[in-house]
C-alpha cells in the first residue's frame, strides 16, 4: 500500500492556510462537494506540488440494503481520476433506506448510520462492495463509523465485522480512531479490544478527530480540539503496526492555523510513541471472493426491513424498533434533526438570513413531520414551501422575501436577472392579482 504521511482534510475555509503549513504530505476532499471538471485552484496547486488527493465519500451507504447506485459509482469514479488519486473511500453505514425493497417511500438520513454486524449485514455489505470494487479505478479503503445507538442481536464485535469484511472482499481499512472513542463511550467497546482484532495490514490510513461529551453521550463533531484518548488509541494502534498514512479532520469550528499545526504536531508525537514498541502483525488479506453462488436477496429484504423500521423511528416519529434503547435513539433523532438543519442552513445560506432567529425553530418544527427524501437542496425548497403555504409568516417582508427566493429555485432553471425579463416578471405578478 501507498505510504502517504501525515495528511488535512482540505475544506474550502482553510484552503490558503493548507496550503502553508509545512509538512502535509497529502489530503482529503469531500467527494460530493467536488466537480470535476472545475476542481478548485488551491486542489489544482497541491497536486502540481505532488501532494498527494484522496476522494471521500459520504452517499454511497455501501452498507444499506440496495445494492450501490450507478450513478453514484460513475461519479466517485469520476473524481478518482480528475484527481489522479492512488484510492478512494467510502464508510460502512447506511444512510437511506425504504424504496421497492419494503414497498414504502425512500427515507433519507443525511447522515451515516451503523450497520447491523450480522451474518445478513455482512453478506449485502460484501457483495456491494465488490460491486464498487468492479466499478471503481483505484482501490477502495471503507470506513468504520461513529455510533450513538447499537442494535440488538449483533452477532459479531466490530474486529471480527471489520476481519472478515477484509478477509471476503480484499478491500482496504480506514480506521478512525475517534469513531473507536465514541463507540466506546457510546456502547462500551474497548478501543484495544477492537484493535486486537483488526486486520492491521489491511489499513489504508488512519482518521484522527475531535468531538465532545455531554449527558455521557459522545458526539463525533470534527469541529472540536482531538482530545487525550483518541492520540491514546492512535498510539496504541502505531504500536501494533506503521499506519501508511494518518490524517486530521476537521470539518466546521475551524481555529487558526498555528492551532491545526499544533495538533497535526500532536498526532506525529502520538504515532512515533507507538512506533517505539511495535511489533507488526502478519495478517495479509487473501484474494477477494468471487461472487457468492448463494443469493443475497433474501438477506437484502431482511436488512431492508430492519433498516427501514430504525430510521423511519429516527426521522418520521414512528414506533422505536423493539430491542432499541429508546432514550439513545431520542438523542440520535435530535442530532439528526440539528444536523439536518445545519446542512440545509449551508446549502441554502440566504434562509437564516431571511427568518432570522426564527429560522432554526421553525425548519426543527418543519422536519419532525417530513423527512426528508431527496437531499438537501429538495429539502430547503420543500422547507421554504411549506412556510409559505402555512400562513405563519406573519411579517409582510419575510414572506416577500421568502417567496421571492423560492420562485427563483424552484423552476427547472433559475430565473433571469436581466433588467427587461425581471420587469416584465413584476408586471405579469401585478396583472395577474388583478
């Protein structure tokens, strides 16, 4: 495998800063947040520097029950190349579910949701990630997720998940050492315990992260400092073998660039320290398994139904799946509301500029009675749509302004702004209220 280094995620608000700091060796960009052909000019310097771009995605849900979507395959394909990338990443999650697998309308989570570490799981997981490996450029490395919840009847721990995922399908690792924090403080699992059982030379690279506690639940942020336990982990895990690569993620909360560099500092202290002691394993993956002469079908329909009944509890308010614990799967479903509304303030950032203080209340109001279906985009203009039609905006200007938005986005194109189209839009408003 590729030796990378010590490698930043690159995010457009610390584009310049990246591109100072002495010692990055590579980088990782949010594949959805990426065109191909108009990469951005700071990517475009990296690269001719030789620095080294992975592409990772967030939308696969190689982990949900439907097999990976075409389209979405052909896109990260696409991002591999215009990069000149030597892998890409995805995450072991799911973040959709429902569609012609249980006969109900498709949920959306906008967010990555474990999987259920079952026979039936691990089954659907390798065989869509064989259909990713087939259609994909450059290796695949898959990504093990934070949990708030964990579901009931699992039939392996997450090392033996994680071994026997590498050990059918060949593919690569990349672990998170936070994501191992939070699963311990979230669900009991001893960081060592699931190190112990990881295929090490699988690993790709390694994600180190920040987040915070509260209530003693731990939330994954990537927009906080990387606290003592997780570079603890990351030692323990540099004593068990060399990682290829390590790199710091941060995604919002972004502090000064002396403070990145300090912790990128922090994280080369960590994986020297357990460079002093280590003894490398001697676990090489065999060859992937072709595919499976026994259908995947009926485990797909009963992880689809599984799957369905969690997040239709998490986003549309039904009954909580029985064997869940019903306070974790609250705080699961405020979190994923708050980030719901967080991505759609980004997406659509004039909303909080129109509605004000009023903004997050009223879209928190909005989502616990529709989930969403179609992404962020269609979420802010369903949004937007229902205020308008519900009669509350009782300030004359907001509803103006709210409406004016809408109308703008809401055609299959956007409308014009030439002077002579805007005028004759006004006077054809005027005519018709006639």
């Amino acid at each position: 495998m590729e030796r990378l280094g010590t490698g930043i995620g690159w995010r457009p608000e610390i584009a310049d800063a990246v591109e100072r700091m002495p010692g990055i060796d590579w980088v990782e960009v949010v594949a959805e947040n990426l065109c191909p052909g108009h990469l951005p000019e700071s990517l475009r310097r990296l690269r001719e520097r030789g620095v080294t771009v992975v592409p990772h995605g967030v939308s696969l849900g190689l982990g949900g029950a439907d097999r990976p979507d075409e389209g979405r395959l052909l896109a990260l394909a696409e991002r591999a190349e215009a990069l000149g990338s030597p892998l890409v990443t995805e995450h072991i999650a799911f973040v959709r579910a429902g569609g012609p697998l249980t006969a109900s309308p498709r949920l959306e989570a906008g967010h990555l949701l474990p999987v259920p570490r079952t026979r039936d799981a691990l089954d659907v997981l390798c065989e869509n990630i064989r259909i990713a490996q087939d259609a994909l450029p450059v290796p695949l490395a898959v990504e093990n997720i934070a949990a708030l919840l964990s579901w009931p009847g699992e039939e392996m721990t997450e090392g033996q998940f994680l071994y026997d995922l590498a050990d059918r399908t060949g593919v690569r690792l990349l672990i998170d050492v936070a994501n191992l924090h939070t699963n311990h403080v979230n669900r009991g699992e001893v960081p060592a315990e699931a190190l112990a059982g990881l295929p090490l030379e699988a690993i790709a690279y390694v994600h180190v992260a920040g987040g915070f506690e509260r209530d003693g639940v731990w939330h994954d942020s990537h927009a906080h400092p990387v606290p003592r336990p997780v570079l603890d982990i990351l030692t323990d895990l540099a004593s068990r073998i060399s990682p290829p690569g390590v790199l710091l993620e941060r995604d919002e909360n972004f502090p000064e660039p002396g403070e990145l560099e300090r912790e990128l500092g922090a994280i080369r202290e960590a994986v020297e320290k357990g460079g002093g002691a280590r003894a490398d394993g001697a676990w090489r993956a065999g060859a992937p398994v072709g595919p499976s002469s026994v259908s995947t079908d009926p485990a797909r329909q009963r992880l689809a139904l599984a799957q369905t009944a969690l997040l239709s509890a998490l986003v549309a308010g039904t009954p909580v799946p029985e064997g869940f614990d019903r306070v974790r799967l609250g705080v699961q479903a405020r979190a994923l509301a708050g980030k719901r509304a967080d991505v759609v303030a980004k997406v659509a950032p004039e909303l909080p500029v129109i509605l004000g203080a009023g903004y997050r209340p009223a879209f928190l109001a909005y989502a616990q009675g529709a989930p969403m279906t179609d992404g962020y985009r269609r979420d802010a203009l369903s949004f937007a749509e229902q205020l308008l039609l519900s009669g509350e905006l009782a300030e004359a200007r907001v509803r103006r302004e709210l409406r004016e938005w809408w109308l703008e986005r809401s055609g299959p194109v956007p409308r014009s702004r030439r002077p002579g189209v805007r005028f004759a839009r006004a006077t054809r408003r005027v005519l018709l209220r006639r």
